[in-house]
C-alpha cells in the first residue's frame, strides 16, 4: 500500500514539472530593448543630414548603426537594456562627437540633446593650402613661358585644370610682366619708332626720345597693373587668356577674337570682361597726365583704348594659331 503511494506520487510530480516549468518562463519575459534619439547639429545650430551613428558596446552583437535624416534626426532601436553604450557621431568635414557611457534600463527611451559637430580645422586648412598650393604651382610653370625663350608669354594657359589665381599672384605676374627686361626693350623699340613718326608732339632730340620711351613705358605699365592686377582682383576676373586649342578654325578665331570682351570669373564662368576694356580705358585716361597739351582730350583717351584692345585681339589670334608652337613649355600641357 505504502509502495503504490510512493508510485502514484512519483507520476504526478513527472506530471506537473514542464506545467511549472512554462509557468516560471512566462512570469520572467525577456527584457524589452530601448530607443536612443536625437538630432544632429553643427554648433551654429545648423541641421546636419546624413551624418553616421554608431553605437558601440562591450561585445560584436552590442553595435547599432543608424544615419541622421533630413531634418537631422536619428533613432537607434534595439538597444539591449543593462548594457553600457558609447555613441559616436561623425559627418564629412565635421570632427566626431561621442557621448559619455550610456546605460539604458528596460524598454527607455533616450534623447541626446546636445550632439554639436564642429569645423574639421584640419581637414579645412589643409583643403586651403592644397588649393593655393596648386594654384601657385601653376602661375609658376606659366611665368616660364617665353616665346622663343626670349619674350614673356605669361598671361596665357594651356592647363584645361587650370584654378583660380589669387590676388597675390595676379599682382606678381603683372610686375614680372611689366618689369621684364624685354617689355623695356619692346618700349624702347616703340618709342624710336614714335620719335621717327614725331608722336607724340614732345620735342626731338634725346630729351623728346627720353620722353616718348616714358610715355610708351607708362601706356604698357598702367595697363598691365590696373587691366591685369587691379581690376580682376576688385572684380573676381581671371586676367589669362585661356588657350581653346580645338574645334574648328572658326570656333578657335572666334574665341580668340572675344577674348579681350569675354572672360573667366574666378568662380570658373565666363562673364563680360569688364577688366580687360577697364585697363585700356584707365591707361588712355592716365597718358592725358604725361602727354604733351597738343595730344590730350577724349581723342588721346579712346586712341589708346583702340590701339590696346586691337593689339589684344591679335595677340589672341596669335596665341591660339602660332605662339604656343613656338613657347617650349607649353608642349607640357594637353
């Protein structure tokens, strides 16, 4: 009796074991993740989109990785409760922001309020130098440009990937130019010309030679500074000529003949070259200054601006048919 009370006792304890068992299981659920927010911003305030998230824990299974909208905001689902968490945010051009540990308890939301990115200074100043490093390479190669080896032949480019120069370096290309020993000669050549022709009205002699070599000297000068230095500075214009090289004869003359009304901005569009014609016009402005009395007014003004603008349209046309054959460096270029 005793024995068959013990047996029967026995079943039901088998019995009811997987019953207690599944009970326990349901009374302890697995706990509920949390939910990490927030809203990426520079320190201006200013959304940031697209930026990475990234939330790192003690093991390979604790990483989550979310991006940041177009409004700047970001949610991290799934994070195991009970765990510590790093959070790192990081954006092109920005330095990464990371949060202190973060620990979320069962089924919390958190919202990180202050993720401000700051400027990469790095990355910025670095991207700065490259910039004007490469342009100053390039006006560099172009001031050894010389026609035949002998005559300067600077402001022109035959770089396709040509950048921007800097003020700086417009102002040292039109000295180099304007205190080149062959502009001096190319002065004196035109001045005893002028002196054979009796023009300007200055006196004969050495002292009217004298006078005509300045006055030539000062045409070429006034407008190399001001058309080549001054104004594309002030005006964001790049004073070269930018060599086209293909197409057809007609496409090439035609560029070259709207050379000196056309050219490019600083900001890499073509736009009216008001530096250009603004040169021609302020040298021929600036000769009533030393021109004798007889040969100043209006008529000495828009003669110089012609015989300029003229001579640039036919150095145009030279540069695009006949000179880059004959400047040796220019053989390095495309």
């Amino acid at each position: 009796m005793l024995k068959r009370l013990f047996l029967q006792l026995a079943k039901l304890i088998v019995y009811i074991s997987p019953v207690v068992a599944s009970c326990q299981e349901i009374s302890a659920p697995t706990p509920q993740p949390g939910v990490v927010t927030g809203t990426v911003m520079d320190i201006q305030s200013g959304i940031i989109p697209g930026a990475a998230i990234v939330a790192n824990g003690p093991t390979a299974v604790d990483h989550l990785t979310a991006a940041s909208d177009d409004n700047g905001t970001f949610v991290l689902r799934d994070v195991h409760p009970g765990i510590p968490y790093r959070i790192t945010v990081s954006a092109s051009g920005f330095a990464d922001w990371t949060s202190p540990e973060t620990v979320l308890g069962p089924g919390q939301q958190l919202e990180l309020t202050d993720i401000k990115l700051r400027i990469s200074t790095v990355e910025t100043s670095v991207a700065a130098v490259t910039i004007e490093q490469l342009a100053l390479e390039q006006v560099r190669a172009e001031e050894k440009q010389r026609v035949l080896g002998i005559v300067p032949n600077y402001f022109v480019t035959y770089d396709p990937n040509v950048v921007p120069m800097t003020k700086k370096l417009k102002f040292e290309m039109s000295l180099k130019v304007a205190t080149d020993p062959v502009t001096l000669a190319a002065a004196a050549f035109l001045a005893g010309l002028n002196q054979a022709a009796g023009t300007p009205d200055y006196v004969q002699g050495a002292k009217g030679y004298g006078q005509r070599f300045g006055a030539s000297y000062a045409n070429g000068v006034t407008d190399t500074i001001i058309g080549g230095a001054v104004l594309p500075s002030l005006l964001h214009q790049d004073p070269r000529y930018f060599y086209q090289g293909t197409g057809t004869t007609k496409s090439r003359l035609l560029h070259a003949m709207s050379s000196p009304f056309l050219c490019k901005g600083d900001n890499g569009k073509w736009q009216f070259n008001y530096s250009s014609l603004g040169g021609d016009l302020a040298s021929g402005a600036l000769a009533n200054l030393y021109y004798p009395d007889s040969n100043r007014g209006p008529g000495l003004v828009f003669s110089v601006f012609g015989v300029d603008t003229g001579g640039r349209i036919a150095m145009a046309i030279a540069q695009e048919f006949i000179l880059r054959k004959l400047t040796p460096s220019a053989n390095k270029h495309p």
